[in-house]
C-alpha cells in the first residue's frame, strides 16, 4: 500500500483548549479533518452499527439518543445527543473515568464532508504526563482508519499492533504527537513540558522508551 504519512498528517487540524466542565478544570483537544464522500455517508460510517468495526472497534449497545453502547476492549457510555447528519455527544466511561465526546458533521460540498470532535476530561495527571496527544493520537489514528475505509469500504481494516509498529505507523504516530505537542504550545503550555510530554507520548503508542521516540 502506498500510505501518504504526511498526506494524513497535514489532513488534521489540531486544536486544545482550556476550560471548566462540571465546575472544575478541564481540557480539551479538538481535532477536524475534511473526507472525500457525502454527508450521508460520513454520518454512516460513524454511526451504523455494521460499518464501526470497519475503521474502529466491533460495538454492542442502542445507538439511540438515551442509548448505552460499548466498544469492544475500550470505552462505553451513554449517547447523550443525537441529531442526524449534525450532532453527536456521548460520555466516555473507561477504566473509572468519565469524560465527554462531541462530534459535529459538516458538509463542504463538491463531494466533501467534514467531522469535528472534541474530547473533554478533567485536568489530572495524566493530562500533565501526556498532554493531549494521550486522547488526540488516539482519535487521529480512528479517524484514518475511518479515511482508509471511505476511500475504499471493502478493504479490511489493518492490523492495530501492526501498524503502530510499521514505519508509516511509527512515523504517523511520532508526527501526530508533535503535533499535539505544537498545539499544547499555541494553547499555552510551556515549550519543553509540551516537548516532554508528546515524547511519552509516543513512546506509549510505540512501545518504545521516551529516550527514542
């Protein structure tokens, strides 16, 4: 497969704000990307039950507005809004926690159709660790699969282990934390901790120590 690295790295942008959810600090990246189909499919590939497992992971659940869904091996939640072709929120409970997942669709036209989604957690140590390549390398890696699979829906999924140990995988994963990391510094954050924390970053997806990723 000829995979474009930087092709898929330049389609996202890349965004972190600071804010307060439930009265408390919270953060939040935010990450946008433009794909070559419809509205209406976008919104199918994101939604439907049968398509999810394609660029994703298999889901169980009512994906409904009110509805509990669970991904397989990873997080579950409630749909908290659900309004067709525009607007998806849903909660995001995994390993104790609980933050929050909004999703907006837009149609660009000449074929084109967009999707925003911003991930909100409370501030913790993890956020200090990681920053927000922790949930933003991890979404911007769905939502390539999500781009591999509308460009061509038939293909099967790649490997997740394989990938992330490729070098395309290794390259997008180390190119997206970067990225992260320049965006934690637009937003704020002092130059060498966002530095910091986008090399652990990579070394978690990678499996590879901080010290060479």
């Amino acid at each position: 497969m000829n995979f474009d690295v930087q092709g898929h790295l330049d389609a996202v942008d890349r965004s972190v704000s600071s804010l307060e959810r439930d009265g408390q600090p919270a953060n939040a990246p935010t990450l946008s990307r433009s794909y070559a189909t419809t509205l209406d499919d976008l919104w199918d590939a994101m939604t439907n039950a049968d398509r999810i497992p394609r660029w994703s992971l298999p889901i169980t659940g009512d994906l409904e507005l009110g509805g509990r869904y669970q991904l397989e091996g990873n997080a579950g939640g409630m749909i908290t809004a659900c309004e067709p072709l525009s607007h998806i929120a849903l909660t995001w409970e995994f390993g104790g926690d609980v933050s929050w997942v909004d999703v907006r669709f837009s149609d660009e036209g000449a074929g084109r159709a967009r999707l925003t989604l911003t991930h909100t957690s409370l501030h913790s140590p993890h956020w200090d660790q990681y920053g927000p390549g922790a949930t933003g390398v991890g979404w911007e890696l769905a939502l390539l699969g999500l781009a591999l699979h509308i460009a061509d829906p038939t293909a099967p999924m790649p490997d997740e282990v394989a990938f992330a140990t490729s070098p395309d995988g290794k390259a997008i994963i180390t190119g997206s934390s970067e990225a992260w990391g320049q965006a934690a510094v637009a937003a704020g954050t002092d130059p060498e901790a966002a530095r910091a924390a986008a090399m652990r970053t990579t070394a978690f997806y990678t499996g590879e120590s901080a010290e060479h990723a």
